[in-house]
C-alpha cells in the first residue's frame, strides 16, 4: 500500500527515506508489518518513480551487518510501486506472514529505495531479524569509561566548566554524565561496568570542595554551589548504583594513559606507578579498564602482580563472520588475568550509530551474534574510544539489553571463571621517543623527574605532586596526539615537572673555597654545600682537574641534610703552580651546580724539591768523577 500526504517544512534537499518494523525481532510464525516513508521537499524530484521494498538474502551467520552483499544474490521479497512522487510525505506499508514468506530464522537486509526521474536512485536500510523459540541467552557485557579529560591547570584552576557541566541535574538540562546515571535508575534490570577514573574523580572532588575558574581574575566558586552539591550529589549516586551491583566499577590509569604506549616506549616504570596508583582507588581483586584496549604481556603481568582479576583488549579488526569469543587467561607466577575481548563490529558501530536506527541495528548484531554462538556466550561491548557514548545511544541500548528475553546485560566480574584457553598476548612494541615531538618533551621531563624522584624521600608531597603532573602528561589525549586542546594542557603539565624540579635544584649551592694552597703534594679540599630545600638529597659531588690524583673515587654520593652540608676530600696535586680543580654536584644526569677552586703548592715546597734535585744531581756528578779517577 502507498500513500501520499502534503509536507510544507522542508527538512532536507534530497528524499528522506526511512524503514520501520512493528516489532524489534520475530519468531518465525509472526505476522509482520513493514513501514517506509519518503519525505521529498523539492519539487525536481516529483513525477513519475520507481519505489521498491526489497527484502534480501539472509546474512550468513555472524556477518557484519554492513559488508557488500554478494553479486547475483536477489531479493526473497520484493514489492514495487510506480507512480508520481508528489512533494510532501509519503508511505509505504507491507504486510505479511512470515511462514507463507518462507522467511526462516535469521537476519534480513531490508532496504527502501526511490528511483527519481534522471536516473537519480535514493535508498535506505534496516534489518529484519527472525529467531525461533530457544532457552538460551546471549550475556552482553558493557563496558563505559567516563573520561572528561583533565580539565585543571597547574595551578589548579579550572581552565572551563566541563566538569560542572557534565554533571549538572538542572531537570530542564542536566550534564551528560548526570543523564547516563538516571538512565540506570530508570532501567534497573541494567548491569554494566563503568572507569571512573581517578581524573574524573579528582575533578568532582575538587568542585564539591569549592573551587576557582579561570578567567580574567579567577572565579571562586563555593562548596555551596550547586555546581560543588551536584559533583558531590554525582558520586554519591554513582556509588549507591554500585552499591546495588547495577554498576562494577573498573580501575583506570591516571589520565586515561596507554599503558601499551608507554611499555612500547621502554617507560616500564611509568607503567608499574600508574596501576599502583589505579590499585589504591580502584576495588580490590575487580577489573581494569586499559583505554584505547591496548595490551602487552608486560602490561598484563603488572596487573596481575597488582592484584587485578580481568580486563578488556580489542580482538582486532572485523573479520568475515564474527562468533562470540570467551574470555581467554593469562598466568603468571601462579596468578591468573583474565582477558574479555571487545567485539570489534560492536566498538565501531557505537562510535557511528545514529539514534533513529540504533535499536534495530544492535538487535540484528546481537542477533547474528545469537545464531553463531555455541553455548551461552558473553560478548563485550565498549567504544574503541574513551568515552561513553551520547546518552540518548546509552539509553536505546539499554532497551534492547533489557526488554529482549534472549539478551542478558551483565558484568565482566560475573565471567571470570569461564575462560577457554590462553590468552595470546604480544609483548610491547617498539616506539622511539624522537617520532612525536610532544613525545620528545615528555621525555626530557620524564628522565629529569625519575633522577629527582631517586634522590629525595618517597613519603616527600612534592613526589606525590610531581608524579600526578607526570601521569596527567601521559594522558591519551596528548600521548596519542587526538586532541589539541588535551595536548596543550598536557604540555603544562610536563614543564610544570621540569620547572618545578629546577626551581627546587636551584637552591642547593656550591661553595668551595676560591683558592687553596697546599704546603705538601696532598691535601684536603673543604666543600660547603648549602641545601635551601627543606628536605634530604642524595646527591653526587664530583671533582675533575688535570694533574690531579685522588687517592679514592674522583666522585661520591653525599646526602645533603637541610641548610649547610661540609665535606671534605682528598686531593693529591702536581707541581706545575697554579692548577684549577672543578668541584661539581648533581642529581643522576643533571648537574645541580659547578665551581673551580683554584690550587697551588706552596712555594717552599717547590724550593725543597727544587734543592734536592740539585744536591742529587751534584751527588750523581760526584760519583762519577771519582769513578774515572780511579779507573
């Protein structure tokens, strides 16, 4: 049946073609009704027209929706109407029975098209899925990370209000995050889990406290705002969910860091300090979320030895049929990581689904899913991008996880146990630091902070300080380079480490004596070393001079104690007058400071081996003229 109806508004200058079925999935005996309308806003495109509906093929099991469809596969059900397309709205609707369809279980590509006058063919897609009556269910295991990004300057001030934004209730606008909260409220059979990173959480804790915003002079903003009760009132609800297992919360790295990036730089340090620092926030034994899904056998081993269960990687690209893949183990030392593998069809088309046709598309995937699985089956659902998807695409799949009966929301934690096999995981890659010049900053920072971290005490604020600095400039946002205003941020943060420690270094001074002579060939070099910090380091003093000899090593640790350190060395010197000696102190590569200490052999001694040279050599002359006399 078609029909045409008057459109004044024009919304767009081609057709708009859209597909509907009334229902989301049908047993094989159902009766089916299929509707189409074609709003055409132009009058070029009215006359005479071809409209097909077309149902094809079904897709082979586990086929990706979207893939070409096979050369010389034609329609099983095919319906065309020829008449004049008026300017206005018209629709299409076919009715049928499956049965006398012969429409078997499986998924159908239905598509809707115009033929225009010129040749000018328009079209759109949707899919028909049928399944028959089955006991099973597919597990879906979805995966969010909220990652807003660092939104602070190094001085703490919020650069913009992002984060108040994203959680604000207001109930005519409320933030995004807030919206993603409410949407678990109202669909209480949904089980997920969520990183909540510790960026995030910093931020909110920050705002519930009070905090300033940038601007030509900084705002205040007070703890009794309702930007500061909403971030409070935002991770009191985010735990009340958890509380009532709708949400298993993951750990993540500061900053959303790739952990796989930084082991391909060599940086395994970096990668052990941010799963310790995930460790203390996250919940003992639970998951960790690794952004971009990246992981290495080195990654995996220090999670294990952290204490974390399981964990989610890509599988890789779409391959020609997709089956739901149980979750794989990785040992070590006797301790087990269990890897989920995200389904790659799935992660892309979170990141393209437009709302309109999010449910019938994520029925027909999971569908195809269903139809190849063995067995229950668990498969993972998360964006290759950090970040959750839009609310409104969160809350069309919550709809279909939790009103299909053969679809199971749940969470990783739940599959633990159920692994098949070893994982099969690469080592790191190899990535030099000159390829990325951000790269190439982040390193010199990076190489200054460890050689200042190895030389002052651990329990030191500024350690604490410095490294969240490090691990906010290992963000992905900068570290992968996706995101410019990340970068810049980003690149604060990594000056902040290198003029900070610098600012720090630059109170200890050097203060050798100017001059020193020596009455003998050896002596003693007296070195004040003045430590303005407040707290120990440990550091190097070095001396170097041409014909000078050290009866010990030419250089030494020394741990300079607060206010004045006095050290003194020995030195053995020549005897070619004035010599200059360098005195230097540094902190692993970075020298702190260098003086010269100019010294000289006192003049009575040069006398006394100046006179006994005379007196052997006159001896020597002596002997020998006694000598020929004799012979």
């Amino acid at each position: 049946m078609l029909s045409a109806t008057p459109l004044s508004a024009a919304a767009s200058d081609i057709p708009e073609l859209t597909l509907s079925f009334d229902k989301p999935y049908y047993a094989d005996s159902d009766d089916i009704t299929i509707s189409g309308t074609i709003i055409n806003t132009q009058v070029r495109y009215a006359g005479e027209t071809v409209v097909k509906l077309s149902v094809k093929p079904a897709l082979e099991r586990g086929a990706p929706l979207f893939r070409r469809p096979r050369i010389g596969k034609s329609a099983v059900v095919e319906e065309i109407w020829r008449r004049d397309l008026a300017v206005g709205l018209t629709k299409v609707n076919f009715e049928g029975r499956l049965e006398a369809l012969e429409l078997t279980e499986g998924v159908y590509p239905v598509d809707l098209s115009v033929e225009a006058k010129k040749g000018l063919i328009f079209s759109t897609r949707s899919f028909l899925t049928v399944l028959g009556p089955g006991a099973r269910r597919l597990k879906v295991g979805v995966v969010w990370s909220f990652h807003p990004g660092e939104a602070r300057a190094t001085n703490g001030i919020f650069v913009d209000d992002r984060i108040a934004e994203l959680v604000k209730s207001a109930p005519e606008s409320p933030g995004s995050l807030q919206r993603h909260l409410r949407l678990l409220e109202v669909n209480p059979s949904m089980r997920l889990s969520i990183a909540a990173g510790p960026t995030l959480r910093d931020q909110l804790s920050a705002t519930q406290q009070g905090y300033s915003l940038q601007g030509r002079e900084p705002i205040e903003v007070s703890k009794e705002s309702s930007a500061a009760q909403d971030a409070g009132a935002w991770l009191a609800q985010f735990a009340q969910l958890t509380d009532m297992e709708q949400i298993e919360p993951m750990a993540s790295p500061y900053g959303e860091a790739s952990l796989a990036r930084l082991a391909a730089l060599g940086w395994e340090e970096d990668v052990r300090g941010q799963i310790a620092l995930a460790a203390k926030q996250g919940k003992p034994g639970g998951g960790f979320y690794l952004p971009g899904l990246e992981i290495d056998s080195f990654t995996a081993r220090r999670l294990i030895e952290a204490g974390f269960e399981y964990t989610i990687a890509s599988r890789g690209t779409a391959q020609a049929t997709q089956t739901p893949q149980s979750p794989k183990r990785f040992d070590h030392n006797k301790e087990r990581l269990t890897v989920f593998f995200a389904d790659p069809e799935l992660s892309s088309w979170l990141s393209s689904a437009a709302q309109e046709s999010a449910g019938n598309e994520l029925t027909a995937i999971l569908a195809q899913r269903y139809l190849s699985a063995q067995g229950e089956k668990m498969v993972g659902m998360t964006p290759l991008v950090d970040g959750p998807p839009s609310p409104e695409l969160a809350g069309r799949v919550y709809d279909v996880l939790t009103k299909t009966p053969w679809l199971e929301p749940g969470t990783l934690f739940g599959q633990t146990a159920k692994t098949s096999g070893a994982a099969r995981i690469p080592p790191p890659a190899k990535l030099r630091t000159s390829e990325d010049p951000y790269i190439q900053t982040l390193s010199e920072a990076r190489a200054l902070w460890l050689d200042f971290a190895s030389a002052i005490p651990a329990n030191n604020p500024i350690q604490t300080r410095l490294k969240r600095y490090l691990f906010r400039a290992q963000s992905a946002d900068a570290l992968v380079g996706t995101d410019n205003d990340g970068q810049s941020l980003a690149k604060q943060y990594a000056e902040a480490v290198t003029n900070t420690i610098h600012a720090e270094l630059a109170k200890v001074r050097l203060a050798p004596p100017r001059a020193i002579t020596f009455s003998t060939r050896r002596g003693k070099i007296p070195v004040a070393i003045y430590n303005g910090t407040g707290y120990p380091i440990k550091a190097r003093l070095a001396f170097e001079g041409r014909d000078f000899t050290f009866p010990g090593e030419a250089e030494s640790e020394v741990t300079l104690r607060p206010k004045e350190n006095l050290v003194s060395y020995d030195v053995g010197a020549g005897f070619a007058g004035l010599q200059v000696l360098d005195v230097k102190v540094a902190v692993g590569d970075f020298e702190i400071a260098s003086e010269g200490v100019e010294v000289t052999i006192s003049s009575v001694l040069r006398y006394v081996v100046v006179g006994t040279s005379i007196l052997l050599l006159l001896s020597l002359g002596a002997i020998l003229i006694f000598r020929r006399r004799k012979s």
